[in-house]
C-alpha cells in the first residue's frame, strides 16, 4: 500500500476564549502536559487518521467542534500543540479564500498576488489568466479595486484562482455559501473535474447531499474529538441520529 499523504498522530491544539490572552514563548515548549490555564480549550485533541492520495473525505460536524482548525492544521496555518501532521503533498486551501486578497489593488493585480503567493509562475498565469476571470464571470471588472466587488464576486474570482492551482491536496472549507446557485453548480463541477484527475479533496459542508456527492469516507468531530472514521453513509447517519436530524 502506497504511503499516505496525509498523516495525523495524535494531534492537539489549545485556544484561548479570551483573545487578550497571549501564548507566552515558555508555552510552546512546555510540550502537552502543562496544566490547561484559565480560558484555555481544547479545540481538537487525540486525533489520528491517515489520508491515500486520491480519497474525498467529509469532515463532519457542528459549529465549533474543530472541523476548521483541522483544516487549518492540514495546511500549516496552524501548529499543533501535541502531535504531528505530517503532509507530503503541496495544498490548495479553499479556506477563508477571500482572506488574502488585497483591496485597493484591481482584480488583476490581486489574481497575479495571489496565484504567486501560491507558487504559480508569471509565466504560468498569464497562459491561465483569460481562463480564470472567464470562470469567475467579470470580465467587466478585471480593472476595478477588489473592494468595490459584491461579496459574491470576491468569492467568484478566489475560487478561479486556488481553483486553477495545480497542488494535489485541495481543502474546501463552507467557501461557497456566498454566491447564486448557478455558479456554486459551477464551482462543484470544478470540484469532480479534480477529483476524476486524482485530486485529495478534504470537504467541510453541513450541506448532506454535498457530502454524499462528493465524498467516500467521513470524519465526524465531536467537541475537538475525532469520534467516528468510518464511509460518508455512515457518518452522516450517526450525526443525524445523534441530533435527531432526518437523512436528506
């Protein structure tokens, strides 16, 4: 069996509830057994899975129960504080994909930011630029400061960029909640293109026919625990029998 490309052992990591709260340079060597401190959490703790290259996992669960950071660590935007993950394959993270871009500069400027910050070449951009503002549908605004899209449009042209980016791992975090109907069946259709090329796919939705369209296996995360490893069917029916939800 090929080696995974995505590896969790053990994995946790602390919060503060109050955001005054600073982590001292001590804490991040005091290693996991340090006393938890007033305001401190758990945001996820004990996990452990290992991802094949090409698998479509569900992350399931409720707000707050760690489904994010779990993406955040996946892609190193945060660091563990007990545990490793180890990733051997370069991510395109779906993640608060608006997050990164920058407001006065033009939507042309911004897809040239933000697809070099990526690691995509000039080169590289220019031969995909057409393609990308074609996707996103602005062609009228290529021009126009970032901050005078509409909420939709900013999600439109972010996810033509991290989409076009040709890491095998993609994260998708609730990106597409803001936006028409139409181009979110657009964006799906992006999605299983990835996935029938070999793409990793880690997919966070409350969204269960998404889940099923998408995904073969599930982790459900229960208050920062990995409580069920198991195929998407059966995830999706513990979490709905424990919340007494009907199956869509």
């Amino acid at each position: 069996m090929p080696a995974p490309v995505i590896t969790l052992t053990g994995v946790g990591i602390r919060f503060r509830r109050n955001r005054r709260g600073r982590r001292t340079f001590k804490d991040m060597f005091a290693g996991s057994k340090r006393r938890i401190r007033p305001g401190e959490f758990w945001a996820l703790r004990n996990a452990s899975f290992s991802v094949q290259r090409g698998e479509a996992i569900g992350v399931v669960g409720r707000n707050g129960q760690g489904k994010s950071t779990l993406l955040k660590l996946v892609t190193g935007v945060v660091l563990p504080d007990e545990g490793t993950v180890h990733v051997t394959e370069g991510v395109a993270p779906l993640i608060e994909i608006t997050g990164g871009f920058v407001d006065d500069l033009s939507v042309r400027d911004n897809v040239y930011l933000t697809a070099g910050l990526h690691g995509m070449t000039k080169k590289q951009i220019n031969v995909r630029f057409d393609e990308i503002i074609e996707f996103a549908e602005i062609a009228d605004f290529v021009d126009t400061p970032y901050k005078h899209l509409s909420s939709g449009m900013k999600v439109r042209i972010a996810f033509a960029v991290i989409s076009r980016l040709e890491e095998p791992i993609l994260l998708v975090d609730e990106v597409l909640a803001v936006g028409d109907k139409a181009f979110r069946e657009k964006c799906y259709r992006r999605i299983e293109e990835l996935l029938a090329g070999g793409r990793t796919l880690f997919f966070v939705s409350h969204n269960e026919r998404d889940l099923r369209r998408f995904c073969t296996r599930g982790l459900y995360l229960d208050k920062g625990k990995l409580v069920l490893d198991a195929p998407i069917d059966e995830v999706l029916a513990l979490y709905n029998t424990q919340y007494g939800i009907k199956s869509a």
